[in-house]
C-alpha cells in the first residue's frame, strides 16, 4: 500500500474508526481505594494539569475536525474530538470521585489549523510515549492499585491510537502535497516536536508552579526510578501499544529513536565518580605493593 492513496486513507481512517469504544467515565470499573492509595492518588500533583489539557485537546480537535475538506478524515478527526473530550470528562470523574484537591486551569485554545493540528499531533506523540512508560512503572512498582491503572492503561490505548492515526494522516497530507522522501519527514517532524515542546514550556510559564510531591513513602519510589529505568520501560510499553494497531499503518517513531538514543549514551557514560571512590580504602595505600610499616 503506497502512503498518500485513497487506500491508505481509508485505512487509517476506518481503523480508527472501527477500534473504538463506546462508553461514558461514570461507568468504568473505578475501584474503592484505601487511604493508604487515597493518600498516593492525592498526592500527584499533575491533575489540575492533566485536566485541563484533556479539556482544551478536546476543544482544539472538535474545532479543527469542521474545517477539513475530506468527509472520510474529517468523521475520523471528529471521532477523535469526542476522545479527548472525554478524557477531559474522565479526569473530571477521577477527581471529584477520589476527592482531590486539583482547582481548575485557565488554559487558552490553540489557534485552528492544519499548522496547529500538526503541532498538536507531534506533542500527543511525546505526551504519550511518556505516559506509557509512567503507567507501566506505576503497574511495575505497584504504586496504585492494578484495578485503577487498567482504567488508566484504557485511556493510553486510547492516546495510542491518536498517535497513529495522527502520524499516518501527516504522511498522507505530506505525499498528496509531494513533499520530501523520509529523510526530509524526520527532520520536518523533529522540527514539529521541537515546537511542540516549546509551546508546552511557554504555556507553562503562564501557569501556577506544579506543587511537590507531598508523599514521603511515594516520593522515595518516584525517586528510585532511574533513567535507564524509565527508558527502558517507556520503549517496551510503546511497543505493547502499537503491536495493538494494524501492522500496515505507520506507527510513530521520533520519541523511540530519541528513546533509544538516550539509553545508549547513558550506558556508555562512565561509572560515576562518587561510586568508583567508594572501592578506594580511606588510608593511603602505596603503589608499590608494600604494607606500611606501623608507627607504633
């Protein structure tokens, strides 16, 4: 199948369309929590965030979904908006279900169009790749009950999906247009996750700083979790995800390269130093072989 067909089109759009699920927040399986995991779950501090960007991606792709020419991508593109508009729904849930003190964010909506759609899309793709690997550590690390991260791992099914028909509907504009072969699509799609990021640090400016984790017990796992750790998990959750999808569809690939990358030069940094002085004996040790002779 060539990318930028009508074939390809329609693959990507009724995939989407047939993978997904019908069903209301209120309704999941949300599981009664000790206070022990009340505590955790409190604790974050990323759900007045978290929220508020559901909210506004749900808002953003409604909006950009009526000015797209194509009726086949733009009932997948609505689709998605009802999504996102729904996970807006279900953070909302989440938080007045458990009791979490996470007031409301005033965040303002993107400007729409395909230059802003595209943006959005390369920041899903970051944005996702590290959920994947934070809800696997925290099923891995049995932070949270197994129960409420398998409604959580339903909403990162969900985010996956977005991704790839995101990255599938970017190359088809991209072929229809004839722009560029792949080398020119890598350095175009860093340059849109590099926007992506900036435009996330730039909003962030705006907003009130994210509190600290106020959990020593949880703080300490968070802290345990290392780089590679992190990497490693984020890598192997991405490939759980998108094993899920057809395997004829484009998945996305910029945040593992990068992934990738950065486990490979951590593994090839040399031993910290602080570890290696701590096989060094605290007295003066001659070179020679010979023991000191005692003071004494």
């Amino acid at each position: 199948m060539r990318i930028g067909t009508p074939e390809h089109r329609d693959l990507f759009c009724r995939t989407f369309i047939e993978t997904h699920v019908d069903f209301e927040p209120e309704e999941l399986p949300w599981p009664e929590l000790d206070e022990v995991n009340l505590r955790r779950l409190r604790a974050f501090p990323f759900w007045r965030y978290a929220r508020s960007i559901e909210q506004r991606a749900g808002r953003m792709v409604t909006a950009y979904a009526h000015i797209v020419d194509d009726p086949v991508i733009r009932a997948a593109v609505a689709l998605q908006g009802t999504e996102e508009t729904r996970h807006g729904r279900l953070m909302e849930h989440a938080i007045e279900r458990y009791g979490i003190d996470a007031p409301p964010l005033d965040i303002a909506d993107a400007p729409v169009s395909d230059e802003e759609f595209s943006i959005f899309g390369f920041g899903e793709c970051t944005d996702s790749f590290v959920g994947f690997g934070a809800i696997a550590l925290a099923r891995e690390k049995k932070i949270l009950p197994s129960a409420l991260l398998e409604v959580f791992d339903g909403v990162m099914y969900e985010e996956a999906r977005h991704i790839v028909f995101f990255i599938n509907w970017w190359r088809y504009e991209e072929a229809r247009a004839g722009r560029g072969g792949l080398g020119a699509h890598v350095w175009k799609a860093l340059g849109y996750h590099f926007r992506a990021a900036m435009g996330t640090v730039t909003g962030a400016t705006d907003l009130p700083p994210m509190p600290a984790l106020d959990d020593p017990e949880l703080s300490a796992i968070v802290k345990g979790v290392t780089p590679v750790m992190f990497l490693q998990t984020a890598l192997a959750e991405n490939r759980r995800m998108m094993a899920r999808l057809d395997r004829r569809l484009i998945k996305p690939r910029v945040m593992p390269a990068i992934a990738t990358a950065l486990l490979l030069g951590i593994r090839m940094l040399p031993p910290r130093a602080d570890a290696s002085r701590a096989t060094v004996p605290a007295t003066n040790q001659p070179t020679n072989g010979v023991r000191p002779r005692s003071a004494a």
